[in-house]
C-alpha cells in the first residue's frame, strides 16, 4: 500500500466518523460542525482520486452553500437559542477539533499531490477530461440512481417544509387561499352618518349648553 492509497482511506475513514457523529451528538451546532467535517472529507478523497472537479464542487456547493440552509433549518425548528448563544464558548473545543482536522487533512493532501503517481482510482480515462467523463457516466450508466436520488431529495425538502408549516399552539400562522380570496369590503366598511346642525343655545343630551 503506497502513501496515495493510505491517505485515501484515512480521508474515508475520517469521512465515516464525522458522518456517524452528525447523528449521534446532541447539540445542532456540533451536528452542523461535524457535518462541515463530512463533506470536506469527502472532497478530500475525490481529489485524491484524481477528480478534482468533484472534490472542488462539493466543498464549493455543499460546504459553502447547502451549510448555510443546514443553519436556517436549524433557526427554524423549535431550539431555544437563548442558551446557545449564552454559552457560545462551550461550542469552541468541537469547532478547534474540526479545524485542526481538516487542516491536517490540507496539509496531508498538499504532500500526497505533490508526489502523486498515476492512481488506479483516477476517474479521467485516457485523455477524456473529469466533467465530460463524469457527464458520459451520470447520464449513461448512473441514470437510474441519478434519478432515484433526485426524487428522494425532492421528497425530503417537500417533508422538510410541511414540517415547518404544522399548526402549534401560539404560534401564528397565515392562510395564503385565504389572503388570496379576501375582497375589498371585507376589509373596508363604508358607513353613513347623518350630519347633526346645532345652533347657539341648543342642549346636548345632558344638559349642557352647546357653543
């Protein structure tokens, strides 16, 4: 086993433990950390596998993009962010793990890279380039799994929505049918009020003189 087939495995293997600790921990900010972790992993061994157009998008995408809907999900649910905010220090020792590790996983990359020979697991064929093959492969051969991933995904954010539009006590909520059907005289009343003259000297209904 050579250094490139070694680091493979270690950015796998780290792959594997962060993934089990995103839905093991407690807390959602260590989940999202150690998720953060997952994806950089991952990226580490497609670049290892000579495909660098993978491991780019996905810390490009995910790391950067898809983490920062992960978040809004989390201000969305129901977590009291009082205490998290309160006791923001106690998140420091998970975020410097994770930081440590995916700067080792750099630094292990960098010297893999620099002395890298040709890798059996290279994903370019030939002279074919990273997306072009990954395109001929995706939509030839990984149709059908293509495919089957994109519908359960729309199924997740589908579910992911109807869970944050349930009805909870306290919470108000908007009936868009609704809004769209209002018409214009339930929302305003036109009424009609008879003018009343006085004249100097007329008494009101207690009494009083009127000016």
């Amino acid at each position: 086993m050579d250094l490139v087939q070694l680091a493979f495995y270690v950015f796998a293997a780290a792959a594997v433990a962060s993934a089990a600790a995103v839905i093991t921990v407690r807390s959602p900010v260590h989940a999202a950390l150690f998720l953060v972790l997952t994806f950089f992993s991952v990226a580490c061994t497609w670049l290892v596998a000579g495909a660098e157009f993978l491991g780019i998008v996905l810390i490009l995408v995910y790391v950067g993009a898809v983490m920062v809907l992960f978040m809004f999900v989390v201000m969305m649910i129901d977590i009291d962010l009082g205490p998290l905010r309160k006791n923001f220090v106690r998140y420091l020792p998970v975020g410097v793990v994770v930081a440590g590790v995916m700067l080792a996983e750099i630094v292990t990359l960098i010297g893999v890279k620099a002395r890298m020979i040709p890798f059996e697991m290279n994903a370019a064929a030939g002279d074919v380039p990273n997306t072009t093959w990954l395109a001929r492969t995706l939509f030839t051969q990984f149709l059908l799994p293509f495919e089957t991933a994109a519908v359960i995904l729309t199924v997740a954010v589908i579910a992911a929505v109807m869970l944050t539009l349930r009805r909870r006590e306290g919470v108000k909520q908007q009936d868009p049918g609704e809004q769209a059907r209002v018409r214009a005289s339930d929302r305003l009343r036109m009424v009609k009020v008879d003018a009343v003259v006085t004249r100097p000297g007329d008494r009101n209904a207690n009494g009083e003189a009127m000016e």
